[in-house]
C-alpha cells in the first residue's frame, strides 16, 4: 500500500511531522503505543506514538513506517507531532508539524495556532487550489484542531469511563489544505490487553464529512464520506482525562484496515 492510501486512512482516524519541544507541567504522565497495521489480512506498517498529557497540557509525537517490502517499494514513511492545552474536556492545540517522505515526493506542514485559530500554515510541496474544490475562508481556521491532536480525546474527570461521554462528539479539523469534520458516535465498550495495558476500551464510529478545500465530485472523497465502517478505538492514558488511539478498522477499497495496539505503555 502506497502512502496515499495510508495518508487517507490516517485522515480517517485520525489520520505527521517534527515538533519543537512543549513544556508540561511537572507532573505529566508520559505513554508509548505501538499500533502494528495490516491491509487485506497483509501487514503493511507500524504507527507509534509518545504521548505526553499533564492537567493542562498535551504533546504527541509519532511516525508511520511501511514494512521492509513495502518501503522499498514505495519509500513510505511520516514523522509527526503536536502540542497544545488541555482546557476542560476539549483541547487547544499550539502547533504540528509533519515531515512525509515517498520514492516520488517529499513534504512538509507545519501549523500554528492561537487560541484555537490557525495563525499561520506551511505547506511543501506547495499545491493551488484546484477550480472544483470548494473555496477556503477565514472561518475555516477558526475553532479547529490539527489532525495529530485528533489522536486523543480528553473528557471530564467525572466522565472517565463513560464511553458515550467520551466518543459522542465532533471534531473540527484543519490540515493545512482541507477542513472537514470527524463525526464520532459511541458504538462499544470492551475489556482489552496488550504490553504495558490491561483494561477497558471504547470503540467510536467515525463518519468524514468534508466543509471546505475538498474536491465533491472526485471519486475518493465521494467513498470516504459514504464509507460507515470506519472504528476507533480509544484507551485511557494512565490516570489522567485523557484517551488516546489503540486500534483502528476502515473498509476501504480492495480490503480492509486493521490497527492493533502491541504495545500501551507507560514510560
């Protein structure tokens, strides 16, 4: 599977980059997942991830890299990473960055936030804006997260263990070129074990609805706003009000996505 394909999975649930370092508080819990990925029944990769939330604050760091076949092959790799504030049950992301590299192309974006506004975005390679996509405003970047901090989900302390409090909800995105809504619905609940974990995990369908840079009418938008198999999968990091991703599934065309959670450590 090429990076394309993969990149637009990662948009589905969520879906890189070098960040400059982001103080926490002192008191930060610090978590590290590693979330082996298969395609029709094949593996194709491996996402891992290092969290690090406090009371206040949140930072992710991640990378996504294809088996040794595949990387020949393609040379598909992304490193990616984001930091912000945790404000009651929502979060108020400060900045990304992702690097991506394949055989044909390398790339970058990097964003910047400001009370939960995008400031400034870079993008390399940069791409115009094609004539059938629907126009970018201002408001598109108003009151949105960047896609690495849709990677965790942060809840109340009384809402902890709650999984209709903890996935029913919507979560505005913007990634430098499009801006679209991740429509999360409660669907399960079920104990799980992997390294480093053992308990309760909550399981959120997840439905793309495109709002703006989008192009309607091209056949891959038109399946990922049709497609209704899409799961996440969400674990709790260490004692905090935070959850983030340990496991994945998304029909999507020729097979099937799996993500499964090898490892949910604290550190």
């Amino acid at each position: 599977m090429g990076l394309s394909r993969l990149s637009s999975l990662s948009c589905l649930v969520l879906f890189g980059f070098a960040v400059t370092e982001q103080s926490t508080q002192a008191a930060s819990t610090v978590l590290n997942s590693e979330i082996s990925v298969s395609y029709a029944g094949l593996p194709v990769g491996t996402l891992k991830h290092s969290y690090t939330v406090s009371q206040r604050d949140y930072a992710i760091r991640g990378s996504m890299k294809s088996n040794p076949l595949l990387q020949m092959l393609t040379g598909s790799s992304a490193d990616y990473a984001s930091a912000g504030r945790i404000r009651g049950n929502r979060l108020v992301p400060l900045q990304q960055s992702v690097s991506y590299q394949t055989r044909k192309r390398n790339g970058a974006i990097s964003l910047s936030f400001q009370s939960g506004n995008v400031e400034t975005a870079s993008i390399s390679p940069k791409r115009k804006l094609r004539r059938d996509a629907v126009p970018l405003t201002a408001e598109h970047r108003v009151g949105v997260l960047d896609p690495v901090s849709a990677l965790v989900v942060t809840v109340d302390r009384g809402q902890i263990g709650d999984g209709q409090r903890i996935c029913n909800r919507t979560v505005p995105v913007f990634d430098g070129r499009v801006r679209y809504n991740l429509r999360m619905s409660y669907h399960s609940s079920q104990r799980a074990a992997t390294k480093g974990f053992t308990g309760q995990v909550h399981t959120c369908s997840v439905r793309y609805q495109p709002v703006a840079g989008h192009r309607p009418n091209r056949a891959n938008v038109k399946r990922l706003v049709a497609n209704r198999s899409i799961r996440v999968s969400l674990a709790r990091i260490g004692d905090t009000t935070s959850y983030g991703l340990f496991g994945f599934s998304a029909k999507i065309r020729g097979g099937t996505a799996i993500g499964r959670a090898e490892r949910f450590a604290l550190r």
